[in-house]
C-alpha cells in the first residue's frame, strides 16, 4: 500500500482515517516515530489495522504498538476494543496462538562482580534443568484430573504444589489465575498436547534470560522496586505451549461460520469472529482462559526451576538469593474490562495481541505495592540488546485502553532470518559482547538474531515519549537460553 493514507497527529501517533476503506467503524492509530514508520511499512501490518476496524462493536479505534508486524488476523502489536452490549464481537486472531504468552522479571540480591565468573555453569544448569525446544516435556507430570485443576487455578495451582509462595501469585496478573475458565470448553486434543509441558520453554523466541541492569532511569521508582545498577536479574518469556495454540486452532477453524450466521462482514477470514454474548463467543472465552490459566501455571513452573537452578550454582536458598517476583504479565488475551466512552462507563472486550496490559497508578485491579507506582510493564528485546521495566500510566488508560507494546517487533520472517545469517557469525558477536547463548538447535539461535528484530530502544523510546508507558531500568543480556 501506499504512504498517503496514514495522517500525522504528533511526533508519536498515525492516524488511518475511517474513509480509508468503505466499512471502516473506526479509524486506526499506529504508535510510532518517523525512524520505526519505514520498519512499518515493509509487510501489510497496516493493511491489518484497517481490517480490525470493521468488527462489530468496535470503539475509539483500531490500535497499533510501536512493534507492530504481520500476523494472522490482527497485527502483532494490535490492540481493540469492542463494546459488549452494542453487540461487540471477540476474535480469536486478536489474541493469537500463544494464547498469554507473557513475561516475568525477577529481580535477585546478586551482583554483576558475584555473576561473572560462574555466568557459563549457571546458563549450562539453566540449559540442563529448564526443558526447552520443540515438543519439549518436563519432569512435572499431571494426571487429567490435575491438568484441569491447572486449568482453573493457574499458578495458584503451582504455588499449591510447592512450585512458589503466596507472594508470587499477589505479583501476577489476575493474581495467576483469570475467573470464568471452564475445562469442558477445551478440546481432547488441546488436553493431550498439554499434558507434559507444563514447566516447559516451548521454542521460537521463547527464553530464559540472566540480565544486568545497566541504566537508571526513575531512582526513586528505582528504590520501590528494589533494583539498582549492576544488579542481576532474571527474566522468563514463555506461554501456553501445545494446549494453547490448540485452542486457537480449534475456534479460529470454528467460528469461521458465524461470519454468516450473525451477519458480520470483515476483508479477512482469519479475523472470525463471534457476538461476545454469543454461544460461540462464551465458549472461547472459557477456552481462552483456560489457556491462560495454563500459561501462568508455565511460567509459575518456570520461575521455580530457575529458583533451582541459581540455588545449585551458589550453594544458597533462592530466598537468600533475594530472587524475588517483580511481575508477570500477559501479551496475548482479551480481557472485559471497564472504560469511559463517550461519558459513559461501558463494558469492553479487549483484545491485546503482542500488547502489554499498562494501568497507572490506583487502578483498582493491582496490587497494593503498586497501586502508588502504576503496574510494572516488562518489555523484552532481543538477545544481543536491552530489556526494560517501566510502568503504566494513566494515559495509557484514556488512550489505549491501558495497553502498551510487548517487546522488539520482528524486522525479518524466521525463514528470511534462517537463510541470510550465519550462526557462527552471530554466536562470535555475541560471546564479543560477553553474552553466553544456549539453544536446543542452530535455527533457533539465527531466528531469534538480534537483527532479525527492530531496536527495542527504539519501540520503547515511542511509548515512554507518547506518555502510555514510563521508563524504569533498561537491562543488557549476560546470558541466554532458547529453545
């Protein structure tokens, strides 16, 4: 397509105005600087936002996240929102495969000076007792009755089992676990490919990453939180595995049919979609949450082998380690929330793909050591960049339905990564940098290639400058596993 289209409304924010496509309820609003706009325009992610601005129900507009790339249905770094009692609908392809997908920070009481020298046996034991890759399996065996358990407890479920503490689950979205998940809404085949992956990394740009920070931005939030320079952390970024993606499979395949039967016309099949308040549209839900219930559970597992982990590398407690949860968060839900439109308080659906959840300060839904701060928004770059924390704003919920971008953005397919980088290249660059990478094979490790990705300095520069999100700590990457 072309430039003319998009209409400048500041040094941050594009406008796709609703006369673009006949249809269009709503015009689209793309976060950018005129540096990222060009990384833009190389695939058809615009295209998507105008699409999403058809659904039933939609309001305000259809939004994009400064990482914003190709992806089924809805752009990666879509954000939507669509009014339950005017007959909003919810999509499938706005929430993804990886049903909550999601990140965890975790902050520790070590230091870059106490890390360095055991930084190689540390990723090698993380390597060793975290199963990564495809398919991967863990040692965390669930019986049917349990798996659904999990379904519906999350990482309470976890922390039940000895896998965390109560604390953990008071620094998780929704606590670790969404209400109104029902088991029976999954198929036998999403049970299946989920039964041995809880406490899994999964594959594709999945990871376990030992950090540094590097840079202060906010000291007195800074000291809230804990952190400071030259402390190490850990981050995890992992989601719902097989379950998950079955899920989406299953609905996006069958709800392909209400497109007719409610009467509902969108430019694109992958953007099926079913009335919120429908039959249809309730029984994904219910799967959906379920997914992301497993999803938490994941992560829950995760953290705790990692606990392990650093436990056996320094010969202490994770407790004494101080590796204590700063957050977890979810890039890949719908949620129903609540927003003022037009004066009035109206019930949302919400649909966040490849967008972080970004609530300023007070927000009745965080926890009490954050209700002074806002919530901790964790934005991941690539293996050979930075990662940040930073947190939600008030902005962010008058203008994008407190929503925010999730990480990097793609600048290269994995297929175009895999055949244009050399991996002996890349690990050389990367071990110059003093960054140790474990994967559980060559293509993962080029797919995931720091320039196969955008600037995470970059997206993150756009959303602390257009106010929807606020600059913590940046961290740089010591130590990396991939699946």
């Amino acid at each position: 397509m072309s430039e003319e289209p998009l209409e400048k409304i500041d040094d941050y924010r594009w406008r796709i105005p609703k006369t673009y496509k006949p249809g269009m309820r709503v015009p689209g609003i793309i976060y950018a600087d005129e540096k990222l706009l060009k990384d833009i325009y190389r695939d058809k992610a615009i295209e998507q936002v105008a699409n999403v601005a058809f659904l039933p129900g939609i309001v305000r507009a259809s939004m994009a996240m400064p990482d914003i790339h190709w992806g089924y249905g809805f752009c990666i770094g879509g954000v939507a929102a669509t009014d339950i009692e005017e007959g909003g609908v919810i999509s499938p392809g706005g929430v993804g495969f990886d049903i909550n997908c999601g990140i965890r920070l975790v902050r520790t009481d070590l230091r870059l000076e106490e890390v360095k020298d055991k930084l190689k046996d540390l990723v090698y034991r993380l390597f060793s007792d975290v199963p990564a890759g495809v398919g991967s399996k863990g040692d965390i065996r669930v019986s049917a009755k349990e798996e659904k358990e999990i379904l519906l407890k999350g990482a309470q479920w976890a922390v039940s089992k000895g896998y965390g503490i109560q604390d953990d689950l008071e620094c998780t979205e929704e606590n670790g676990a969404i209400s109104g998940a029902d088991p029976d809404a999954v198929s036998d085949r999403a049970y299946e490919r989920g039964k041995a992956q809880s406490g899994t990394l999964g594959s594709g740009n999945h990871f376990l990453e030992i950090q540094v920070i590097d840079q202060l931005y906010d000291a007195k939030l800074c000291d809230t939180f804990g952190l400071d320079q030259g402390q190490v952390m850990l981050m995890i970024h992992s989601g719902s595995r097989g379950l998950g993606y079955q899920v989406c499979d299953d609905y996006t395949r069958n709800m392909v049919h209400c497109l007719q039967k409610y009467n509902i016309n969108v430019p694109d099949r992958q953007l099926s979609c079913a009335p919120v308040n429908s039959l249809e549209g309730q029984a994904y839900l219910s799967a959906m949450r379920c997914a992301a219930n497993y999803a938490w559970a994941n992560r829950q597992c995760l953290m705790h082998l990692a606990r392990l982990s650093f436990e056996k590398v320094f010969g202490k407690p994770w407790e004494k380690l101080g590796m204590h949860l700063i957050y977890d968060v979810a890039h890949n839900i719908a949620k129903i929330e609540k927003y003022t439109i037009d004066g009035k308080e109206k019930k949302l659906c919400v649909h966040r793909k490849g967008a972080t959840r970004a609530f300023g300060p007070g927000h009745p839904a965080l926890p009490e050591r954050y209700k002074q701060t806002g919530q901790p928004v964790i934005i991941p770059g690539d293996m050979g960049r930075n990662s940040y924390l930073l947190v939600g704003t008030k902005k962010a919920e008058e203008e994008t339905f407190g929503s925010t971008c999730h990480g990097a953005g793609r600048l290269k397919s994995r297929t175009a990564a895999i055949r244009t980088i050399n991996q002996n290249t890349l690990l050389k660059e990367l071990e110059s940098k003093g960054i140790i990478v474990k994967a559980s094979g060559r293509e993962t490790i080029v797919e995931e290639a720091p320039e196969a990705y955008k600037d995470v300095n970059d997206v993150v520069d756009v959303v602390h400058n257009a106010g929807i999100s606020k600059r913590v700590c940046r961290m740089r990457p010591l130590g990396v596993i991939k699946g």
